[in-house]
C-alpha cells in the first residue's frame, strides 16, 4: 500500500477538496441540519491538505485523460498552485464558518426552506474544490474545464435568491461575460495546440517561441481571465453579482472568481511575457480599471458596491504589476493577490454583519457603530488597514513591491501607481469610517458571533503579515516563481529611509487623507461622470444588446413562413436555386443531350404525352373526386408507358395500385362531410397566390426534370447489375426476373416495404378507430 | 344527411358475387405463378382485396363478417410479416447470409409441374398475406366508418361530431 | 452476428405490433427488446473497431446482385447513438404511462428503420429502411390526443416526403449512371463518369437531407412539427430521426460524392452560416421550451454542415462528435419539456450547458472539436462564427432555464418521480460523457479514418 504510506500530495489536495462539496451534499441530503457544520468540517480538511501540500511542496500527479486528443489529466502542485488553494480553501473555510452563522438569517429573510442549505453549500465548497483543481491544472483543456466549473458553481450562487429579479439578471450577466469569455481560453488553448501540438503548459514554456500566432492565443486566453478579474471593460458584471447572499460576495472578490483571473496570467505568465504588446496592453487595461473602480467606489452608497468596485480598482494593480513585469512587477502581483484576500474577504463579512446587525445596507443609513460592535471594529480596521497599505500590515507590503515595480518603468508609471494606491487608500477609509466613525446612526441587533469572529481571524492575520510576513513572503516567493519561470527573491523588511517606495507611500498617505477630507468639493463632479459612464458604458451596451437581441429575435420571427403551401415552397424555390447553381458550376458540354425519335416510340409518346397532361390537370381547380380521378389518370397512363416498356410486371403493379388507391381515395372523400368538400371546392384562391404557386410548381418540375434529364443524358452504363440478375435468375429457380429480384436478390428491400405496409396499416387502424391514435 | 344512398342493381349484386371466387382463384394463381409468369405475391395481395372492397361497396361492411377468411385478414398481416421475416432471418440463426433461400441456388427443387416449391415462395406467401390484410383492413376501416358516419347523422346531428370531423380535415 | 440487432428490432416489433403497449407488461417487453438490441448493436460496435467492419451479401449472392449490409464504425455509432434516444423516449413515455397501443411497436419498427440504414451498404435499401422510419415518424408524430398534434403531424408528413420523393429521384439517377445500387460498386464507378450530372444528383440528395435536418432554408416545417409533437416524440424525432440527415451526408457525400461534396463546400459553409445565426438568433426570444429547442436545433445543423465542408479528418470528426452529443442533448432537452420538479431543473440545467459547450456536461467536447476544425483549416471567419454561436446559445438557454425554473409559479404540480429520474439519468449520462470522453472520441476517431481510408463500405467491388 505505498499510496497510503507515501500519498502524492497533488492528488490529495484535490481529492480532498473534492470530497468537500460531496460529503456536505449527501449528509445535508441526509439531514439538513448537518449541512453547516458538514461544510465547515470538509472545509477545514481541505485547507488542512492544502498547507500540508504546499509545506510538501512541488508533486504532481499525470495521466492521459483522451489518447485521442492528446489531453492528460496533469495536475502539479507547484508553489503558484499551492499559494492560491491555501487562499481558497483557507477563505474558504472562514466564509464557511460566516455563512453557518449567516445563513439562518437569510433564511429569515428571505423565506427560504433549510433544505435550501444544502444547494447553498453545495455549490459553495464546489466552487472552492473547482478553484483547487484550476490552479494545480497543467493542462490547457483540464484548465478549461475546472474553468467554468467555477463559473457555473458562481451562476448558482449569485442566482442562489433566484425568486429576486435581480439576482436573475446578475446571475445570467456574470455567466455571459465569464462563460462566453471563457470561449476565448478555449481557443487560445486549441491555437496553441494548432502551432506546437501538445495542451501541456510545461511543455508549451518550453517550446513557445515569439510569434503571431501565440501573440492571438495568448490575447484570447487573456480575454477570458481579464473578464473574469472584472476588469474593464468587463468589470460590470460584479457589482451586480453583489445581489448574492453576502458569503458568497466574500469569496467570489477575495479567493475564488475574479482571483481566479488573475491566476490564470499568472499561469500562463511564461506566455504572457514573451509578447511585450500584451505586457503593455495589460497595463493600460488594468491601469484602465483601477481608475474606474477607484472613482466609482467613491462614490457609491451601498456597502457592497463601494467594496465591489474597489474589488475591480484593486485587481488593476494586479494586472498592471503584471504588465510591469520582471521581478517586482510578479513578485508584487503575486504577493498583492494574498494580502488583498485576506483584507477584502474580511470587509465583506464586515458589511454583511453590519447588515444583518442594523437592517441597512447603506453608508448614509449608518456611522458610529464602533461603540456598539467594537470587535467588528477592531477587526475590519485591521483589514482596512492592510488595504490601505498602513505600515504594519501586510499591505504595506504589497504597495511596496508595486512601488518598487513602478520605479524602473519611467514617471508616468510611477505617477500613475501612487494615484492607483490614493484612490485605494480613500475609499477604503470612507467605508470603514463610514460604518464604525461620525454620529450614531441605525439600530444595532445582536448577530452571532460566527459572523464576527472570522472578521477578527482575517484581521489578525493582516496584522499579523505585518509584522511577521514571513509565511505569506515565502508563500507568494514559491508562486512567483512558477510565474516568473526563474528564480527570484522577495525581499520584504521595514526601511526607515527616503528610498522612492517609502517617499511614493509617505505621499499617498497624505493625498489620501486630503481626497478624504476634500470630499464635499470633488463628490459632485464624480458622481456626474460615474453617471455619463453608465449611460455610454460596457453595462449599457450589455443592456442594450441582450435588448436588441430579444427584439432582432422577435422581427425575423415575423418572417417565418406559416401555411403549408410557403413551407412547402421554400423547400422547393431553394432546391431550384441550388441545382441552377450547379448545372452552372459544372462543365456544359454534353450535360444535356436529345437523341432522336423514332416511329415505334409514337404510342409511348403518346401515353407519355397523356400522363404529362393529366398531371397538368390535376392542379386546375376543380372538385374532390375529379382531382383524385385525374391524379389517378397518371398512374394508369404511366402504367401503359410500363408495358409498351416492355416491362409487364410493372405495368400489372401500377394499375393494380392505381385501383386500389383510387378506391381507398374516394373512400375517405366520401368520409369528409359534404359541407365542408362544398367549402374547398369554392375556395377561390386570390390571382396573386394562383400565379406564386404556379411558378413554383414551374420550379419543382424543372427541377426533377433538369436532373433526370442530365442522368438521362449519359449513356445508362455499360455493365448494369441487371445483367448479372438475368444471368442468374434460373439459379435461383426463376424464370420471371422481376419476381426473382423482388423475392430473391432484392428480397430484403421487399421485406421493408411490406414492413412499410404493415406500418401504415397500424397507423392507419389506431387513427380511424377511434379518430385518433389512442 | 342521406349521403350514403347506395343504389345497387340486382345485377352488380350479382356480378360481384360471382366474381368473388374467380378474382381469389385469379390472386392465388398470380402468387403462386410468380417465378414463372407475370406476377408476384404483391399483386396478387392487391387482386384480392379489390375483390373484397367490391364485396363491401356493394353488400356494406357487414360482407366482411361472413366469410372467416377475410374476417381474419388483417391479423394476417402480421402473420404474413412474421412468415416473411422467418424466411429471412432462419438462414441467419444457421450461419447462412440473411434471405438464403432453399433449396440453394442451382440446386433440383421439389416440383409441381412447373410450380416449384422453395422458401422463396414462402416469402411471396407472406407478402401476400401483409399485402391482403392491408387492402381488406383499410377497406374495412373505411366501410365501417362509413356505417358510424351515416348511422350517427341519421339519428341525431351531434355538434361534437361535426367538430372533429372539421378538425379532422 | 451483423444481423442480431435488426432480427431484435424486426420480429419484436411485429410481435408488438398485436400486442396492446398500453398495457405496461407490453411496454416493458418492447423496452427489454430496444434494450438488448442496444447491447446487441454495442457488441457489435466491439468487434468491428477489433476486427474491422464487416459485411454480409444478402441472400448469399454475388456483391452488386444481392443487398449488401455493411457494417463499420460509422454505422455503429449512430446506430447506437438512435436507439440510446428511442430507449430513453420509450422507458420515458411508459414511466408516463403511454397512451396509445401502439406506442411500443411504432417505436421498435423506427428502430428498425434506423438501424437498418445505418447498418445497410446499398443505396436503395438504405431508401427502403429510411421509408420505414419515417413512416413510423409519421405515424408517431400524430401521438397524443389533440388536433395540435393531427397538424403537426401533416406538416411532417407533407414535408416529408418531399424529401423523400427528392431522394428517391437521386437514387434513380444515381443507378441510372453507374449501374449500381451498391454502395461500394457506386464508389467505385462515379469517378468514370462525368460531373455535371453528378452534381445534379449530389443536390438533390443534399436537399433531401438538409431539409430532413432543417437546415436553413428547408427549415419551415421543423418548429411547429417540434413543439406540436408530444414531448418524447419530438425528443425521438430531433435525437433519433434527425440522425439520418448527418449519417446521410456523412455517407453520400464524405463517401460517395467526396469531389462533388468538395464542390459544394462554399455553398454549405453560407448555408450552416446562415442557419447557426438564424437559428440561435430566433431561439432567443422564443417562449416555449420546445419552440426554444427546435430553432436551436436548427442553429446545431449549421454547425454540422459547416464541420462537412471544412472535411478532412478534423472535419468528419467534428460533424460526427457534434452529431452524436447533439443527438443526446436534445433527446434529453425535450424530455423534461413537460415536466416540473428540482430534479427536471437540474437535467435540464445539464443539458443547457452541453448546449452551450460548458464542461464537465458533454457539450464542450463538441464545440472543441468545431473549433479545432475551424482552426485547423485557418477559417477565422468560421471561428468567429462558432464564437458567436456560442455565446448566443448561453444567452437563449439561460434565458430559457431561469424563466423555467428560477420563477416559481404557484400552480405548478410537481411531475411523478420516475419521468423525473429517468431523465435525470440521461443528464448523468452527459455528464459522464463529458468527463471520460475517451471511448466516443476513439470510436469517433475509429469511423473517421474508416472513412477516410476505404472509398467505400463494404467489400470491394
């Protein structure tokens, strides 16, 4: 049993992770009051396996997934990989935690039965097990796949209130702009495949070489992590995603989601980089988003909102960091990824306790809660503070690499990186004030203590990376590295002198605090620009294409054809077209032949002749039992044209047919009630539809004609089968080798079509028994 | 609604009976003659049951009760597609090709005159039996919801009645 | 061997045919019937991927005199792929109690039909077992108890055949220029004759089938035939039947007509454009579930045709994979249309993500394919097209799925439990597909060099 002695930790993890989901799902089945306390548990384990993977570090587990297609299921748990599943299943279990304590109030609610719980949980912890596997996946189509696994996992849980309109449109929203993004890393990933053969990132770093064709892949899977980071311009899907229940808001922003794209540039970073165009691309994007989310966050009301547009300012120094690039530029973006995490998770939690404590979900209808919620307080302070990069947290830390980044990439960088980091600084510090500082302001009910006290964990932890950061150092070290694709080294320590980074933080201490208090000057002007931007913004154009869609949708439905007679036109006038096309296409020359007539054929034309025209007649207007008269006129003309063929058996056959039907036919006129006979026969249809039809009839029979006409045209070839059966009728006791083919070379053919008889009899029995097949 | 007025003479009353033995005798000669002459076992399926639909459109649906034969017909088309379907697929169950008549090809058959007894003539048996029970099933059905039509009119006009007939069409 | 699947099908279906299949004992003889001849189509399916396809001349005559049946991968997997759908519908139908007596047998002889043309390597045999499954469809199509269905089914039928008549033309033609009815012997006359009257037939026989699968523009019929069908017959009609408009081109044209396909290629790829965009476009703002499903089906075709025209290996292997997981989605999608409960929303919620190409749900081994097709060939234009198809189908699906199930409405009755499960196994049956998708990417692989290598089926001529 060396797998029980020596198990592989990458499988572990995973298979640990895995398990969560399922575990909580069948004993929440089983008795929904387990479902909290199953979740928390399968949580913990699955954090407990990942810190245990990421202190045994760097194992991997292959094996082929699709011989045909050359995917494997290779997972490595390198130190990127183990960075973010400690995050995942780390917040992952505090927010598990939260949401026991949250959940039963929102039940409260929302009027939601406890069994709802276990849908809750279950897509929860499968969205933690489907970011595990992402991050350890080495192989692009596995990739993909735990891809959207976590964006089906984030459909069910921001539509999880799905009674609400607006969870509705949230949910659909997000799975639009990251599932039709996610498209993008498919094709990325099959372009790749296209230029190197293999879906392996290992052996994609290896090989990839500079070229036009992994500049395209690269933009393309950049498309979908960038959508799914909310970055501009497809960030506005988050804001709205805010709709689901507040766990889930905390997870999505801090671990899971929107981590999950900047993962994903940070997997393929080895990629990335070889193109500095997407490199600068990436910062003007990011930089693009970190100042629309950092204005926006300005100026919202609600709790979530402000938090969620700061989720989107402070993912655009991520991907700026990124686009920066070289050792800080990674370094910093990797480390920025765990400090931002555990800060942000912890204001979610903050501003759904408040929520729940005062009923309010608004900064204006709160302040001053400090008093009454002191250890939220303290604990949402120190995560505030670590975002606003306060020396002795840990976020300090992260504006430091991304200074340090800053400097080697000129002034404007540099300019750009300390408004970046201001921006940051202030609305951070206007939600926190907002909430605990100013005049008291809302009623406080007690909330339970699980919706406080992973706050204060998250919150001690900042601290905590503040001054000891270095588990969180040698954490992000190990997963920058991976990104990096070489060594590096982060080194992170107090200076106390004037190096740029400490000048550049000094200095966005003081703007902040002066955006801060000039608030009443510049509110205003903000406010009417956020407004222009959601008139003409990505969210609009969203709109108004799922509008346009739904009405474009509805006209051409009005052009779809609705009588039988247009159905059946439009099969026919398209045939036409099609065959015209190809007696164009194809060589002329001998398409079409006549031969000449001779004498002897006189009585065939002549018959031929009477079938032509009674065929002409049937379509005159006239009534019931003439046209079935007529029709049947046809078939015995043709019958006559069988036997002057030479063809005896056949001509027997069709007149016998024809008998029969004609019978049968005018047995069933007789069965329609005369009134309504009376009814169709004076129908009189309008000139224009008479000469519509007329021309496609025209149509239809060119067509049959044109193709027999050119088979015709060949010499019938030169050695038929038919031969071979008159040869070989007296073999199998015949001597009429029509009956010999029918029963004996060709037997089976008779024996479908007497299955076809026996059929339509069937049919025929259970309609008219009883009017209705029944 | 007196659609339904048949006017039949004495003499189509007549003819159609008399003819009814010979049109079978004609049917079972065309089947049986099929590997020699003009004819198969389909034809003579359609010979014989436009003789039955002359009985029924002269003598009404009630002909159909009175001779066991063609009282039976429709359940022999299942019978004829079973009879069909065994000559086909018995030669598979013995390692043979599907419809691997017998006696095989080339070889002397147990004859009668110049009627020759092989399994293919089984097989025409069959398809005359489905072809038969279709033209006097169909016949039937249509005779007899003829006679419901007619009869239901006669008594009283019910509008559900007109109305699915309406939808009908 | 070759012949077991059919000789289940055939004799138990006239055996049903006496029988009353509202009677559930009925019922479940027929379903243990489909049942085996699935397993007995899938034994097969062994052998021939270990031995090579293999084939029987009927009646033990020479090739060309008697019918060929002609076994190869191809056949196999749809074969296969039709009877899982009619085995679902009929496990379906008699879970809801099945209303018509002969519900079963209908069901059976279509897979007879199915089978046999799948299984069958002589053009005119192959029209023979085509009439046999569309009669049964036609006669299905009327199943149930309301004029809605009466209409549908004539426009079925009208259209229908139509088709048919188009086809047998072609047939006609076909076995007037080569003396062949054999698939084999065809393959190997056509390139001694000309091309123009070809062509001709070459259209002719892809208007027959493209109107079979509504491709745009021979679309007309297929959304009220869809949506006035009961459920698990439109499920039959759309998972089932529709596969002898892929298998069909499939084996014409990759087949028989490869240079006339090539010939053609432009003109699919404008219609399966015209059709992926046309269809999704009109699923968005439809109401119904099934009306939402047809158009979507008729924006699935063009994929297909745009997958036959780019050709190759990527290319049939793609028409194929898309033709067998769209035949699952969809007979999986019109089932749960009629019904209500958490376990429906959660199939069908499986099924819109296959549709949408979402894995793990079988979907995205589909739309990988296209693209990798479309890539491939360096068609970005294609590529695109795809994309945009995509996203469409994630935005009518969804629409579609929380209009369904997110709202609640108050005078909902939830459905019996076995309806229920049993699509519910349909839905794990994709997921399963999707997440250990090797066996149908090998067999699709297998069928794919199968035609690619040999001209033709069967023996050679």
């Amino acid at each position: 049993m060396t797998w029980v002695n020596d198990p592989n930790p990458a499988l572990v993890v995973l298979i640990v992770a895995l398990l969560a989901p399922l575990v909580t799902v069948i004993l929440g089945f089983w008795d929904t009051r387990n479902t909290a306390g199953a979740a928390v548990a399968t949580t913990a384990a699955a954090f407990a396996a990942a810190v245990w993977g990421a202190w045994n570090g760097d194992a991997s587990y292959s094996v082929v997934w699709s011989e045909t297609w050359g995917i494997r299921f290779e997972i490595h748990l390198d130190g990127l990989a183990s960075m973010y599943a400690v995050l995942a299943t780390g917040i992952g279990l505090l927010i598990a935690v939260y949401a026991s304590g949250y959940m039963p109030l929102h039940r409260h609610h929302t009027g939601k039965r406890r069994a709802d719980d276990v849908r809750f949980f279950g897509f929860l912890l499968l969205f933690m097990a489907a970011m595990v596997g992402l991050v350890m996946s080495q192989d692009l189509i596995l990739l993909f796949v735990f891809w959207d696994l976590t964006a089906i996992a984030s459909y069910f849980l921001i539509g999880y209130d799905s009674e609400e309109e607006e969870s509705r449109t949230a949910a659909l929203m997000a799975l639009l702009v990251t599932g039709v993004s996610a498209v993008g890393v498919l094709v990325g990933a099959l372009l790749l495949w296209s230029e190197y053969r293999t879906f392996s990132l290992p052996l994609l770093f290896q090989s990839a070489e500079p070229s036009t064709t992994v500049t395209w892949a690269v933009s393309l899977i950049l498309v979908g992590a960038l959508a799914k980071s909310a970055q501009f311009p497809l960030h506005f899907w988050l804001p709205r995603a805010m709709a689901a229940p507040t766990p889930v808001s905390a997870y999505l922003h801090s671990a899971a989601m929107v981590a999950a794209g900047v993962f994903l540039i940070g997997r393929i970073y080895p990629l990335v980089s070889l193109d500095t165009r997407v490199l600068d691309a990436l910062i003007v994007i990011g930089g693009a988003s970190m100042v629309v989310g950092g204005l926006v966050a300005l100026t919202r009301d609600v709790f979530k909102q402000v938090l969620a547009y700061s989720t989107i300012s402070q993912y655009g120094y991520v991907v700026v960091m990124f686009g920066i690039g070289g050792e800080y530029g990674v370094a910093g973006a990797t480390f920025y990824v765990i400090a931002h995490a555990i800060a942000k998770s912890a204001l979610f939690m903050t501003a759904g306790a408040v929520t729940e404590a005062t009923g309010s979900a608004r900064l204006a209808d709160v302040g001053g809660l400090w008093r009454r919620m002191p250890w939220l307080a303290v604990g949402s302070a120190m995560a505030s503070a670590g975002l606003m990069a306060l020396p002795f947290t840990i976020g300090f830390f992260k504006d430091e690499l991304f200074f340090a980044g800053a400097d080697g990439r000129g002034q404007l960088i540099q300019w750009f990186a300390v408004a970046g980091a201001t921006l940051s600084f202030a609305y951070i510090a206007r939600f926190w004030a907002g909430i605990f500082l100013g005049p008291r302001q809302g009623d406080v009910q007690p909330v339970p203590a699980s919706l406080v006290i992973p706050v204060g964990v998250l919150g001690a932890l900042t601290v905590l990376g503040g001054i000891w950061v270095e588990p969180f150092r040698w954490l992000a070290e190990q997963a920058a590295r991976v990104s990096f694709g070489e060594e590096l080294e982060i080194n992170l320590a107090y200076h106390l002198d004037t190096r740029t980074e400490n000048l550049m933080a000094l200095s966005v201490y003081g703007l902040g605090a002066v955006v801060l208090l000039t608030g009443r000057w510049w509110h205003q002007p903000v406010e009417r620009l956020v407004k222009i931007g959601n008139r003409i913004g990505p969210a609009r154009g969203y709109a108004l294409a799922l509008y346009g869609m739904n009405r474009l949708s509805d006209s051409i439905h009005d052009f779809e054809v609705r009588d039988l007679r247009s159905r059946i036109a439009t099969i026919l006038i398209p045939s036409g077209a099609l065959v015209l096309l190809a007696v164009i296409y194809s060589p002329t020359q001998d398409t079409f032949r006549f031969t000449s007539i001779e004498s002897g054929d006189l009585p065939l034309l002549l018959m031929l002749g009477v079938a032509a025209a009674s065929g002409v007649m049937v379509v005159i207007p006239q009534d019931h039992l003439r046209m079935a008269l007529t029709l049947s006129g046809v078939g015995f003309s043709l019958a006559v044209v069988y036997a002057l063929l030479g063809a005896p058996d056949v001509a027997l056959v069709a007149v016998l047919i024809e008998t029969i039907f004609t019978v049968v036919f005018i047995g069933i006129l007789v069965l329609i009630p005369r009134p309504i006979l009376r009814y169709e026969r004076n129908l009189r249809a309008p000139r224009i539809r008479l000469g519509r039809d007329a021309i496609i009839a025209f149509i239809a029979g060119s067509v049959a004609f044109v193709v027999v006409w050119s088979a015709l045209s060949r010499p019938s070839a030169s050695t038929t089968v038919i031969g071979r059966h008159i040869e070989q009728s007296p073999l199998a006791h015949g001597y009429d080798v029509v009956t010999v083919i029918l029963a004996d070379f060709r037997g089976f053919d008779t024996m479908g079509e007497i299955t076809v008889i026996a059929i339509a009899f069937v049919g025929i029995l259970s309609l008219m028994r009883a009017g209705r097949l029944r | 609604m007196s659609d339904r007025t048949v006017t039949t003479t004495v003499l189509t009353q007549v003819a159609a009976r008399i003819l009814l033995i010979p049109i079978f005798v004609v049917a079972i000669g065309i089947m049986i003659k099929g590997y020699v002459d003009i004819g198969d076992g389909f034809s003579a399926g359609v010979i014989a049951s436009l003789g039955v639909a002359l009985q029924v459109m002269v003598f009404g649906p009630e002909e159909l009760t009175r001779l066991p034969v063609i009282q039976r017909a429709p359940k022999g088309t299942f019978l004829g597609l079973l009879i069909a379907l065994l000559t086909a697929f018995v030669p598979a169950v013995r390692g043979q090709p599907l419809m691997t008549h017998w006696p095989p090809a080339g070889e002397a058959a147990i004859h009668f005159g110049t009627v020759e007894f092989i399994t293919a003539v089984a097989f025409d048996v069959g398809v005359f039996l489905v072809v038969f029970g279709f033209g006097v099933g169909v016949t039937a059905t249509l005779a007899r919801a003829q006679e419901r039509k007619s009869s239901m009119a006669g008594l009283f006009s019910r509008p559900g009645d007109a109305g699915e007939a309406g939808e009908r069409s | 061997m070759i012949v077991l699947p059919l000789g289940i099908l055939w004799f138990g279906a006239v055996l049903l045919a006496i029988l009353d299949g509202t009677r559930t004992k009925n019922a479940l003889l027929a379903i243990g019937l489909l049942a085996s001849a699935l397993l007995a189509t899938i034994w097969l399916g062994f052998d021939i991927v270990a031995n090579g396809p293999r084939s029987m001349v009927i009646g033990g005559w020479e090739q060309g005199v008697g019918i060929t049946l002609s076994v190869d991968t191809l056949g196999i997997i749809f074969a296969t792929l039709s009877l899982t759908v009619l085995l679902a519908a009929l496990v379906f139908e008699t879970a809801n109690r099945v209303r018509a007596r002969v519900f079963p047998a209908l069901v059976l002889f279509m897979g007879v039909g199915l089978t046999g043309l799948f299984f069958t390597g002589d053009v005119f045999n192959f029209y023979v077992f085509f009439e046999i499954a569309m009669i049964s469809a036609y006669v299905l199509a009327s199943y149930g108890e309301t004029p809605r269905q009466f209409r549908a089914a004539f426009l079925f039928i009208v259209v229908n055949l139509l088709g048919s008549m188009l086809f047998l033309i072609s047939i006609a033609a076909i076995y007037h220029i080569t003396g062949r009815l054999d698939m084999a012997g065809i393959a190997a006359q056509i390139p001694l004759v000309a091309e123009s009257p070809v062509l001709l037939i070459a259209t002719l026989i892809f208007v027959a089938f493209s109107t079979k699968l509504g491709l745009f523009p021979f679309h007309f019929w297929l959304a009220p035939v869809y949506t006035g069908t009961r459920p698990s017959v439109a499920a039959i009609l759309s998972g089932a039947l529709a596969n002898i408009g892929s298998y069909g081109l499939l084996r014409f044209g990759a087949d028989l007509l490869p240079r006339e396909l090539a010939d053609g290629a432009p003109v699919l790829i404008v219609l399966g454009t015209v059709s992926i965009i046309y269809g999704a476009v009109q699923s968005v703002s439809r109401h119904s579930p099934s009306e939402v499903l047809a158009y979507s089906a008729i924006g699935q075709v063009g994929y297909i045709m745009i997958a036959l025209a780019i050709g190759g290996e990527v290319g049939f292997f793609a028409v194929i994979l898309y033709a067998v997981i769209n035949g699952l989605n969809k007979g999986l999608l019109f089932l749960t249309v009629g019904l209500r409960g958490w376990l429906v929303g959660a199939s069908f919620v499986v099924g819109a993500f296959s549709v949408a190409g979402v894995p793990p749900a079988a979907g995205f081994l589909g739309k990988i394919s296209i693209f990798w097709a479309a890539i491939e060939d360096d068609a970005w234009s294609i590529v695109f097209l795809v994309f945009l198809g995509s996203a469409l189908s994630f935005l009518y699906m969804f629409q579609l799925y929380q209009r369904r199930f997110w709202i609640a409405r108050e005078d909902e009755v939830e459905s019996s439990r076995l309806p229920q499960v049993i699509v519910t196994a349909l839905a794990i049956g994709l997921l399963i597909v999707g997440l250990w998708p090797e066996p149908l990417l090998d067999i699709t692989d297998h069928a794919v060099s199968g035609l690619l290598d040999s001209p033709a089926v069967g023996v050679s001529p």
